[in-house]
C-alpha cells in the first residue's frame, strides 16, 4: 500500500484516501475495535480498517432509515457492492474501494460477508428474539463472523485452530455489546434479549423495562453476563495455539470482563445506563495482552 499510515497526535491513524476515510469512520463510530485495529501490522491494519467500515455501513442500517422496506434496498446495495467487488469492477464507494482492495489483497471468500449482511435483515424489524439459539447463530453471523473475517485479512487465510476462538470470542463480545446497546434497543423498540431467557426467570419483556422488582430484572441480566463470561473463556483457551498477528481481530474479547462488571454493578440500570470504561483503562488491557501474545 503507498503512502502508509502515519499517527495524529491524539494515537489515532490516518492513511492513504479511501482508507483514511475508513479509518476515520471506525475511530468515531466503533471505538474499541479501532483500538484493536492498531496492534496489527501494516499492511493487515488497513484491511481491518476497511471491513470494519464495511460492518459499520451494514449495520447501522436501522438508524439510517424510515422503514424496514428502505433499509432492505440499503442491504441489497451491499450484496450488489460485494457481487461488483468479487467481479472486479467495486463501486465508487470510499469504503467498498477499500474493502476490494483488502478482499483482493487477502483472497478473503464472500460467504462470511454475505452472512453478515443476511443477519442485519432482523435489525429491522420489531419482532423479538425467541431462543438464545436464534441469538447465538446471530451473533456467530455478525460479531463472531467479523472476527474470522479479520483473522483471513491479516493471515491471508483462515488459520488452523481459529474457528472455534472466533466463535466463541464473537458470541462473548456480541453478548456484552448487547447488554451495554439495551437503552438504545429499548429507545427503538427492538428485542434482542430472548423471550427464553426471559420466561426462564418469570420475567415479560413489559415488566422488565418498567418493573420495579430490579432483583428479577438482574437475574437476567446476571445470567446473560455468565453466558458472555463463558464464552469469552472459551474463546481465550482456544486461541492459544494461533499466532499473535492473528489476535488483534479477537482483542475486544479481553475488554469484556470491563464491561461485565459495570453491568452487575448494582447502582447500574442496564435498560437506562450504558456502562463505559475509561480509555486508559481499556489501553492498557490491550497493550498487557498485545505483549504478552494472547488473549
């Protein structure tokens, strides 16, 4: 890639047009991931930068438009991008132009891309999640599909042994997301907590956005916290065995016990509040990791 990336003062990247938007764009919107994305090398970093865009414009879908039928125009544009982008011939969109350029660099297959973008079909509509099965293969779709994309960008393929971390790390991440994006679900009518869960602790969605009785209400969120937990455990011993140039795409994983413990704070209201951790914080964490070559 010419021109490379340089830092600004404030640690974050800029490179050349295209990328620099995409960047750009991650930086602002996608906080944690853009901290992750700077411990990979150049020129994986860019490559990153480009798909987590990409993931950005799909799945900022909802807040983008008026209806459902708009927002499925606005996801058939990307499978259209992605058919025009495997063909050779990208459109003259500043993060399909970067996101062709990383596919051709890393011969990274459609099919994880495709999925993506079918999962983001349920963000625009209101019906509720039923099982955590269905939330699980959403999020093996969406978070977890990200990170074996990310791991193909920086590889050039998918690593052996990889599977099951990125499985595991996107199901601990997409969890913990979900729990922190409730005001926000909440403020637009979406369910993405499962009425399993729900009915597992005697608890209709209607009570646990207004009921009083919190100490129902964090049960489930306790119980989804253990689940995330898990996950992010098991994800971690998987990843042993890969590479260290193969983590920065699983390092959001090492921020979720953070956030785990601000939403089992019991002075945090997960349906009003939304948890944060102090930047500082969640740099250090990932530099101690980057070090040490693991999750």
């Amino acid at each position: 890639m010419r021109g490379g990336p340089f830092l600004w003062q404030d640690g974050t990247m800029e490179t050349q047009h295209g990328l620099s938007y995409c960047a750009d764009m991650v930086r602002r919107l996608d906080k944690d991931r853009f901290l992750t994305a700077l411990f990979a090398p150049e020129p994986g970093r860019a490559r990153l930068m480009a798909l987590y865009a990409f993931n950005l414009e799909v799945a900022r879908t909802r807040e983008q438009v008026s209806e459902p039928m708009i927002g499925e125009i606005r996801l058939q544009w990307w499978r259209d991008a992605l058919d025009a982008i495997y063909k050779g011939s990208p459109p003259e969109h500043e993060v399909a132009q970067a996101l062709a350029r990383a596919i051709g660099e890393a011969q990274l297959e459609r099919g994880v891309l495709d999925r993506l973008i079918d999962a983001r079909s349920f963000d625009l509509y209101d019906a509720p999640m039923a099982t955590l099965d269905d939330l699980v293969r959403y999020l093996e779709d969406t978070s977890s599909g990200l990170m074996a994309a990310g791991v193909t960008l920086l590889s050039g393929n998918q690593e052996a042994g990889a599977h099951q971390a990125v499985k595991q790390a996107g199901i601990a991440w997409g969890l913990t997301g979900m729990l922190r994006a409730l005001p926000f679900h909440i403020e637009r009518s979406q369910q993405f907590v499962p009425e399993e869960i729900l009915k597992r602790h005697d608890v209709v969605w209607s009570d646990f956005l207004h009921s009083e009785e919190r100490s129902r209400n964090k049960s489930v969120i306790d119980s989804i916290c253990d689940l995330a937990t898990e996950a992010a455990d098991r994800g971690r011993s998987a990843s042993r065995d890969l590479p260290k140039e193969s983590l920065p795409p699983l390092m959001p994983v090492v921020l979720t016990p953070h956030y785990l413990r601000q939403l089992r704070r019991p002075d945090v209201d997960p349906c009003k509040d939304i948890p944060e951790v102090p930047v500082f914080r969640k740099q250090l964490t990932l530099m101690k990791h980057a070090l040490l070559g693991r999750l």
